[in-house]
C-alpha cells in the first residue's frame, strides 16, 4: 500500500508545482497586458470623436424609428451623460474599458475550456488583450468596442453551452445574441447562425431537443422583434431593415463602378457626376456623399425610396460589372490589418508613437486575409475529424461559420473602413486559432511518438 501512495503523492506534488508555475505566467501574462493597455489609454488621453459619433450623441426617439442606429449604445450614452453630466464621453470610454478588461478573461476562459490547455489559452489572452485596434476601439465613442466585448461574452457562453448543454448557459447566450442585435444592426447576422445552430443541434442531438426548442422559440421571438421593429422602419426610412442606411450603400457601389452612368434620367446623372468628379471620387460624407444623397429628396424616406430605385435599376443594368466589383472588394480587403492607421499615430504624443512601436513587436496584427485562412483551416480540420470520429465537432463547425459569416455579410454590405467594421470577427478568430495551435500540438506529440 505504501508503495502505491508514494507516487501518487509524488505526481501530486509535481502537478501542483506546474499549477503554480503556470499560475504566475498567467499573472504575469496579465499584468503585461495591463500595463500596455494603461500606458496607451494614457497616452491617447481623451475620448476619441469618431464621424459617425454624432449620429450616437443626438440620437432621439423618432431617428431611432427611422432605423439610423440601435438603440443600446445611446443608451449607454444617456446614461452617462445623467450620472457625469459634461465628462459623460469620459464614462462611456471606461466603462469601453472595463468591460474590454473583463472580456480578455472570458476569452481566456472560452479557449481553456475549449483546448483543456492552460498555455494555448495564455497566448491567445496576451495576443488579443495586447491588440492595437482593440485598445484604439476601447477609447472611440464608436459601437466597436463593446461589439468586440459582446462576441467575447457570446463566446464563452457558447462554448459553455456546447460543453455542458445547460440551459442557463444556453440562455446567456441568446441574451448576447440579442445585446449584439440591439447594439449594432450588423450584429443581426448572428441571430441567423444561431438559429441555424439551432437545427444542427436538434437534428444531432437528440435527447436535448427539449432545450434546444425552448431556446430555439426565444431565438425566433428575438426574430420576430425585429422584424416588428423592421416594419416602423420601412414606414419612416422606406426600407424593410432595422438598418436604413443600406440604400446608401449600394449608392456608394454605383458610384464606384460607374453604373449611375446608366440611370435615364440624364439631369440626375450630372448631378451626381459632376459632385462625384469634382471630389476626387472620394468616399467623405459631407463633401461627397451628403450632397449626392441629398439629390434624391428632402427627407430620409424619400431620399431612400429613390435611391432604392435608383440602384436596382443601375445594377440591373450591367450585373456583370457589379459582381466583378464585388470580387474585388473580397481581395482588397484581404491585406488590411487589425491595427491603427498611421495618421493616428503621427497625429498623437511621441508617448504614443513609442507605445505602438513596442504594440507592433509584442502584438502582431492580424490582418482580414488571416482570418479567411483561420477559418479554411478550421474548415478543413473539421472535415477530417468528421471523416474519422463520425462526430458533429462544435467548436469547428461554429468557428468556420462565425468568421465567415462576419467578414461576408460586412464585406457585401457596407462601402469602406472594413478594419473597423469587421473587427469584432477577432474573438472568432483568435479561438480558432486556439483550436489549430492546439490541435497541431497534439499532431506533433502523437508524430513523435
């Protein structure tokens, strides 16, 4: 007996010696993360007054019905604005900040849980706590920063739910499908992948299917919300969204394919050319895009009505073209990375140029074309194991369709700044990267063997 207990206690002893090992490179791995997110907040110094954060500020009751914007970040903002009064803007950037601090431990969490390997899960919390764009959200009256945090949260909660298949984490999760809808009308894209998730779980699964019903049934009350709140919209704005600026851009897409060209209507057309020339064939709004815009009627539903006819009938007058323009939208956006554009580093402190010099070296960017990779590797893994295990693999399956669903649905539907517009697909990426490190790691351990 005794010789039986001797190595346990022995393999005792040394597990808990590689427990506190690796409970210090977390602490470490944390405060390093810590240190460089407070030295750039405080080199940045103030809120950062984006062009769209207006539209966010003055946000009233009947805009919100025309569907210019969601109603949760102007939510946060009035609230602020009650309990700080004139530093309202400086609430809203820490409370950015704070819950950006907790969502890096919640993807650590989500990629330990999924990989069972505490090192993969420290590398990829130091990866994306440390990123540039990230922080750079963090401190932008913008909606990015609490995307990137709520896909996090949503994250978790699902890899909770797909571990365990508890209803309560299957209900945190839905609640974060819905806090993304209501904060970002991009967001709703995810309320389709988990509807869809829904049926593979149900048609895989099924001695859970009392559960996957009863959060399937909040899922497609969720839909019917906002397909309620799509109706208002079409009655204010003129378009079946809960986001009326989709008019405006496939305009930006006639515009840059030349397919305006094509409308009849002639005196339109030169109105819209000579603006569009005269700038340059620049994307800015209150030069360019405003004027042109403002072409088509006095108010939103007007203008939206117009332009809605004006754009099906260029686009349908050379698809071929469009399509092409499409493409190649895809291929550009593959080199853009995941970080701060140099003109906001030249127009900071010296603190700062110093600051993202070091960001560079520590937190490699990631760029949009990554993330494709990621997710055709992803793919590709899943395919494997399918063939071998002749098992439905979650964390795969999810990853490959959250990636790709994101950088799709943004790509097609917006006109420019798909850095930012794309960027709360890091959670996403960042785990998937998680599942191919640790699956490699495995690879090479049965290899030598």
């Amino acid at each position: 007996m005794e010789k039986s207990i001797v190595p346990v206690r022995k393999r005792r002893t040394h597990n808990f010696g590689v427990q506190k090992k690796w409970g210090r490179v977390e602490w470490i791995i944390a405060a390093c993360v810590l240190l460089i997110r407070i030295l750039f907040y405080l080199a940045i110094n103030k809120p950062q007054i984006e062009g769209d954060t207006k539209s966010y500020v003055e946000l009233t009751w009947n805009t919100f019905l025309e569907g210019n914007r969601m109603p949760l970040y102007p939510l946060l903002i009035q609230m602020n604005r009650f309990l700080f009064h004139d530093g309202y803007l400086t609430g809203v950037v820490i409370c950015q900040i704070i819950v950006s601090l907790i969502a890096v431990w919640y993807l650590y969490r989500a990629v330990r849980i999924a990989t069972e390997n505490q090192k993969i899960a420290c590398a990829i919390a130091f990866l994306y706590g440390g990123n540039p764009l990230i922080l750079r959200c963090d401190v932008q009256i913008l909606t990015e920063s609490l995307a990137l945090s709520i896909s996090v949260f949503l994250l978790y909660h699902t890899v909770c739910y797909i571990r365990l298949h508890f209803f309560r984490s299957g209900m945190a999760m839905v609640f974060c499908v819905l806090m993304a809808v209501l904060l970002k009308s991009a967001m709703f894209v995810y309320v389709i992948a988990y509807l869809v998730f829904m049926a593979i779980q149900f048609f895989y699964l099924k001695d859970m299917r009392k559960t996957i019903w009863k959060l399937s049934a909040v899922l497609l009350g969720i839909t019917f919300f906002l397909l309620l709140y799509a109706g208002q919209v079409w009655r204010n704005a003129a378009t079946f969204c809960i986001d009326n600026r989709g008019p405006f851009h496939m305009l930006v897409a006639c515009l840059e394919t030349d397919l305006y060209q094509n409308y009849p209507d002639q005196e339109l057309v030169e109105k819209i050319e000579k603006i569009w020339v005269e700038n340059d064939k620049s994307i800015r709004w209150a030069e360019t895009l405003g004027p042109i815009v403002h072409l088509f009627g006095e108010t939103i539903k007007e203008r939206n009505a117009k332009m809605n006819e004006f754009n099906n009938y260029c686009i349908r007058s050379d698809p071929d073209v469009y399509i092409k323009f499409m493409l190649q939208r895809f291929v550009t956006t593959m080199g853009k990375e995941y970080k701060l554009s140099w003109s906001d580093v030249d127009e900071g402190s010296s603190a700062l140029r110093k600051i993202y010099q070091i960001q560079l070296i520590l937190f490699p960017p990631m760029k949009i074309g990554h993330a494709y990779l990621i997710s055709g590797a992803v793919l590709l893994l899943l395919i494997i194991k399918r063939k071998r295990n002749k098992e439905c693999l979650w964390y795969y399956l999810g990853t490959t369709g959250m990636i790709l669903v994101i950088l799709v649905s943004v790509t097609v539907g917006t006109y420019s700044s798909y850095m930012r517009c794309t960027s709360y697909v890091l959670p996403f990426a960042f785990f998937g990267l998680a599942l191919l490190l640790r699956d490699f790691l495995v690879w090479t351990m049965n290899y030598g063997e």
